[in-house]
C-alpha cells in the first residue's frame, strides 16, 4: 500500500505543478493554454519536478499565418483541429488521445504549380488518434471543419508515444511495492531514483495486441549524470495504456552501483581540484553588414543562389522543401531537390542479456526525432547572427505548445577554399586566384535520452547539399562487478568498455536514413545512374601502361536495380539525372550522392530488430515517389514487426526509369566505446554530399568576388570576444 500512496501523492504534486504553470497535465488533459517546451522533456526523474518557462525572445505564435502551402500548421490551426476532432460522437463519448497532428501537405503537383500571390490550397491536418485501443488516420479539413477521409484498422505498430506516454511510463513503477522493495534494498532512496521508458521492440507473444514499455532506472544522488549510476539488472515491463506492471525482472542485486565520483559535467560543478582547461582565447566570426541571408514569412529561406523551404516536424525534425538553385548563366531557379528529411534513425545495442536485447531504439518513429530537439543555445550550439526558428507542437490532448529556439539558420566560414589555382614559378605567370568558401547551414540537436544528434543540412554556393550528424551526449552504460580489467577472465565476453570502475559503455550502432525527393529540372524524366568504374587491360603493344579505369553507366529499371551496398573495392559513381535536360555539350544533368564515411548492419536478417530495421540493409535505395511512403520503418514504427519498412515497398521491384523518384541514403557508424567518452562524449560526425554533375555548364561559383581587406574590417578584441 505504501507504494500506492507514494504514487498517488506524486501524481497530486504532478498535477498541482501543471495547475500552476497553466499546462496541460502528462494526467490529464483538461486545460485549453499553449506552452512553453523550453525545458519539457520525457527524460526525467520521475521525483524530479521541471520547470517550463516563456523564452525572452519567444514569437508572438498567436499572430503567426501560414503563406506557403507546406507552411505548418498555426497555433489558431491547430486549435480548431482539437475542436472538429472533440466533435467526433464516438471520440466525445470514449476520450482520445492523438499522437500526431500535422500539416496535411497538398500534392505535389499543387505545390509546384503555385506561385507567391496565388491563394493557398485547402488547409489540412493529418491527425493520428487513438480511442480505446483503436488507431484512426484522420485527414481533417480546417477551413470547412469536415473530417474527409477516416482510416481505421490492424496494423503490426503503433504511433509514436506522446510525451505524456514516456513521463507517465516513469511514474508507474512506483505504484508496486515489489518495485519499491527492490529499490529500498539496493540502498537507493526513492527521491533519488531517475527512471527511463525504454521501447521494447518486438519478439513476439509479450508484445501482442497490447502497447507495453520497459522502464529501467538509476540513481541521481550526488551527480546530475545518473546515467552513469544504473541500478543494474533491474526492468519493469508495463502496459502502456493502464500503466499496471505487468512483469519485473531483478537479476542485478549482486552488481554495485557505480560511484558518482567525475561523472558531472557541468562546468560549473568540475571539482575546484580539477584544472579547468582554457586552451583558447575567444572567437567569434564577425558580419559587418549582417549576414547575407533572410528567411521570408518564418519559412522561406533565400541564401546566395539557393531558396528552399523550412520548416519544424516533430517526427522528422528538419524538413527541407523546394530546395532550389539559381543557374549563374540563365539566372532561373531550378529545382533540386522537393524534400529532404530525416525518415528514420535505428539504435542497435549490441548485448543479447535479459537487460539488454530490447535495446533496439528507433528514435523517429517511436520516440518523434522533432519532439526530442532541445532549445539551442547561442553562441556554443550556433555562433553570433544565427535566425532561431521555434517548432509548434501537439500534446495528447490536441493543446498546442511551443518547442522555442529549435532550428537555428547561420553561415559558416572557417578558413575552408572554395576554388584556387596559382601558377608554380616555371611558368613565369604571376597568378594566384582564391575564392573563400562560405555556407549556409540549418541546424537541430535531438537530445534522445543520454544521446545528442547534431543534425546539420549544409548548402554550398556551387549547388553541393552537405547532411551531416553528429554523436555527442551521453553512453548508455551497464554496471558491473569489475573495476580493472585485470579482474576479467580470459574468456568472459563483456559486450563493451571497461570506461571507468564498475561501468561498462556497450557496444551498439548509429544508423540514420535520409529521404531525398531528388527533383532535376522537375519531377518528371529522372533516373537513377549507376556509373561503375571498372578495371581494363590495355591489349598487348597498345601502351606502356597495363591497365586503366573506365566508367560504364548502368541506368537502374526497376526498384532492385537501385539496392546499393557500397563496396570499396567495388567503386562506383551515383547520379540522378534528368533524361530529359541536357547540358550544352549533350550530358543529361544530374545530380550525385557522394557517400562519406559510414557503416552497414551486421546482424541477421533474421534478427527481429533487422527485420524491423530492413531498411538499413542497404545503404542507397530508390523508389518512386508514393507520398505514402516516407518512413523507412513504416507509418506505425512502435512495437511492428518490420511489415510496412523501405524493404517491403523496394521489393514491389516498380519501375523506376524516367519517373518521379526517391533516393534513400542510409549514414551509419559502429561505436565502440572508449574511455574518451567517459564521462561524456566528444562529437563524433559524418556526412555524404548531394553533388552537381553536368547540372550547370561550368563553375557554377567562377564569378564570386575574392575577399578584400576593405570588405572586412578588423573588430577590436573586446567587440570580437
């Protein structure tokens, strides 16, 4: 009983906390404000209050209206949205719970037809609710406030958690005194526990026709980094719905707790004895005139040659629309790319034990990639003359809040050349011509629990898109019985790291997958090129040399044509082109995708979580365009069983040559802890390019001016700094 009334009193505290601030409770949802996300997070200590606040520079989102067809939907939107769905009988008489509620984009056809001035199509929202276990796909019609199109049926997944989902998941554990007991005798006091709502993937039976998460804890007693302190072995599996335990596995109580000692991070709490490190004196990238892009109607971003379209998603994150480039010959606008985004990301860990298999995150489509981004922070997550952009969102109860300083939009210049040439001494020619390179970047953070994505879209005045992520944040750790390495047997296998005493970092992967809506010169007439470069024997007497390269182009047919592994040894060129378009001298135009360093899945195909992450098989894939089929691991990501995934639709095997195409580009890293991430990780990146190729008929950037010294002024030390 003791344990209910402990959770019957923090669920009073819980809703008295919300009353105050005007929110909407994670416990019930009976308040009509909009909120401020500033510091809202699912990751926290379930006897931890948090505190949201208005940010300073906060929009007036009220007097926000939409004048763009992919604009998102406005606060005022978003409201009448909650009114016509509340409207619904069997939603007015059962309660619902929506999970999603977003701009229903037109169709293609009519965004790439209208033009500034011309009256925007109907306004739609795309509504994913639940009613008593029941799934309904909505498409709801603000202006005329019909419902025009209801879908309802079995499916193997189920939407993304709400926040109100993951933050009751970690107050429920409390309400079983075998829980309790649990904690109280591994010696941690119930105020000092901080517990997170892990997805369980799916195996079978245990996961049938109910939604059920797993919650594992950990102390935050003397550290704010609790993720170091985990109360090993212990899980709780819950119905997610009623919130009632439904199992408790507690095999860890032989395992220490891992100290707190040099887990804290903050700079301000590094211990007195420590030396602070100051290694540098302040830089700052100064703009006299003020940078040189702007963002039009909240949305429309115009930078040197490009314009494109930005907006927040709380599934995707960043979504890039209408990315165009400007032709320096003709001065038109040519299309690029119609929608870039990230689909999905697929978080394996690499440990089989009864604490570990399930650990199999897809951070899109369970969690939302959007409802995890962090208000940035100027000056160390984006330099001086960044424009922040705020993501409006929808809690469980259809109220609107306000994620402040999501997107921040800035140019970068770091010393990097955009082109050069000087003549050497033997010509006799005194040339020495070098132009600066600068770039226009859109960036988000993603605090997914311990881990931080730094996703990056970079755009170069020589029309290359750079997607680029970044790993940084906290390991996700195990604890246990050794504090050297010395003390391990020469046959145990420890899954990871040895970092620190009693801590073990677990080996697991990173996959992220784009979905690019490649568009050259428009939607129609594009292909994808394979252009393989293959080894050739010169013939006897034909040249000193006995072989060379040659490229042979490949134009894939169907959708299996277009399933790329890369192989190094194997090297190969990928282009989309217009078949259509011509550059002057007769080469289709296109444009290529340049991998970076990445990493391809290892595990069986018969893994269950591969089955589900099918879509990382492969590293490159193309489809054609279905504004259906956007999510790597399908519509419904919790809990499926890998039904609905980019590996289902490409094995439809379509025809794929000369059509409205998709390219999916998957970035992977294999991470091997190290005692450098310990006790937080420096950023670990990587990128691919979206490169030209016969797209323009010459540099594109041959006429940009070079830096002069009149152009940039010296700042005095005390401004710079």
């Amino acid at each position: 009983m003791e344990g209910r009334n402990l959770f019957f009193l923090m669920s009073i505290i819980l809703l008295l906390i919300f009353t105050f601030l005007n929110l909407p409770s994670p416990l019930s949802h009976t308040t009509n404000q909009l909120f401020d996300c500033t510091t809202y997070s699912p990751w926290c200590s379930s006897k931890k209050p948090f505190f949201l606040r208005q940010p300073e520079n906060s929009k007036n989102h009220y007097a926000v209206f939409p004048n763009h067809p992919l604009d998102p939907l406005t606060i005022g939107e978003i409201q009448k949205v909650k009114k016509i769905v509340n409207s619904i009988a069997e939603f007015r008489i059962k309660g619902c719970v929506l999970h999603s509620v977003v701009l229903e984009e037109p169709e293609k056809e009519v965004v790439l037809n209208w033009r500034k001035g011309h009256r925007l199509p109907p306004r739609k929202a795309a509504v994913v609710a639940r009613a008593l276990g029941v799934v309904h796909v909505l498409s709801v019609d603000i202006e005329t406030g019909r419902v025009t199109r209801r879908e309802t049926g079995s499916y193997s997944g189920y939407p993304i958690m709400t926040i109100e989902d993951m933050i009751t998941a970690t107050s429920a554990p409390f309400a079983s005194s075998d829980f309790n007991r649990s904690i109280i005798q591994r010696g941690v006091d119930l105020a000092d526990l901080a517990c997170l709502p892990i997805s369980t993937g799916w195996y079978g039976k245990i996961e049938e026709k109910r939604r059920v998460i797993k919650v594992q804890c950990y102390t935050l007693k003397d550290t704010i980094n609790f993720y170091m302190r985990p109360l090993e072995g212990l899980t709780v599996l819950l119905d997610l719905d009623t919130q009632q335990v439904i199992e408790i596995i507690d095999e860890g109580k032989s395992i220490p707790i891992p100290k707190a000692a040099n887990t804290d991070y903050r700079y301000s709490r590094i211990k007195k004895n420590t030396q602070k490190i100051n290694l540098l004196k302040p830089i700052s990238i100064e703009q006299p005139n003020g940078p040189s892009f702007t963002i039009e109607n909240n949305h429309l971003v115009k930078w040197a040659n490009w314009e494109f379209h930005l907006k927040p998603d709380p599934r995707a994150g960043i979504i890039i629309s209408r990315a165009m480039v400007q032709d320096p010959d003709t001065g038109k606008m040519r299309n690029v790319m119609h929608k870039g985004f990230t689909s999905e990301l697929f978080v394996p860990y690499m440990d089989p034990s009864d604490a570990w298999y399930f650990k199999t995150y897809m951070d899109a489509g369970e969690y939302g990639f959007g409802l995890q981004a962090m208000p940035l922070d100027p000056l160390n997550d984006c330099p001086r003359n960044a424009y922040y952009m705020d993501g409006v969102f929808v809690a469980a109860d259809g109220t609107p809040y306000v994620r402040s300083n999501m997107i921040c939009v800035f140019e970068r210049y770091a010393g990097d050349i955009g082109w050069r040439h000087a003549e050497c001494p033997i010509t006799g020619l005194p040339i020495r011509e070098v132009r600066p390179k600068v770039t226009l970047v859109v960036r988000m953070a993603a605090s997914v629990a311990n881990y931080d994505y730094i996703v990056d879209w970079e755009f170069q005045n020589d029309g290359l898109i750079r997607p680029k992520v970044g790993l940084s944040g906290i390991l996700m750790v195990k604890g246990s019985p050794y504090v050297n390495m010395n003390q391990v047997n020469q046959n145990e296998y420890l899954y990871g790291t040895l970092l620190s005493e009693n801590i073990i970092g677990v080996i697991h992967d990173h996959y992220v997958t784009f979905h690019l809506d490649m568009d050259i010169d428009g939607p129609s007439n594009n292909s994808f090129v394979k252009v393989n470069l293959q080894k050739e024997m010169t013939s006897p007497g034909q040249s000193p040399r006995r072989s060379y390269l040659k490229a042979v182009r490949n134009v894939a047919k169907t959708e299996k044509d277009a399933q790329i592994k890369l192989k190094l040894y194997d090297p190969s060129e990928f282009h989309v082109i217009n078949s259509n378009k011509k550059s002057r001298v007769g080469n289709p135009v296109g444009y290529k995708v340049v991998p970076g360093g990445t990493a391809a899945s290892l595990l069986d195909h018969d893994d269950p979580p591969q089955k589900r992450a099918a879509f990382t098989n492969n590293q490159i894939w193309v489809t054609p365009y279905n504004e259906s089929e956007q999510w790597a691991a399908g519509l419904f990501v919790y809990q499926s069983q890998g039904d609905d995934t980019l590996a289902v639709w490409s094995d439809r095997d379509r025809a794929i040559e000369n059509k409205d195409i998709v390219l999916w580009y998957t970035l992977g890293f294999h991470h091997i802890p190290c005692q450098e991430d310990f006790p937080i990780m420096p950023t670990v990146s990587s990128s691919f390019e979206i490169k030209p190729v016969n797209f323009f008929e010459s540099n594109p950037i041959l006429n940009i001016p070079p830096n002069s010294p009149k152009d940039l002024p010296i700042c005095k030390a005390a401004a710079s700094a």
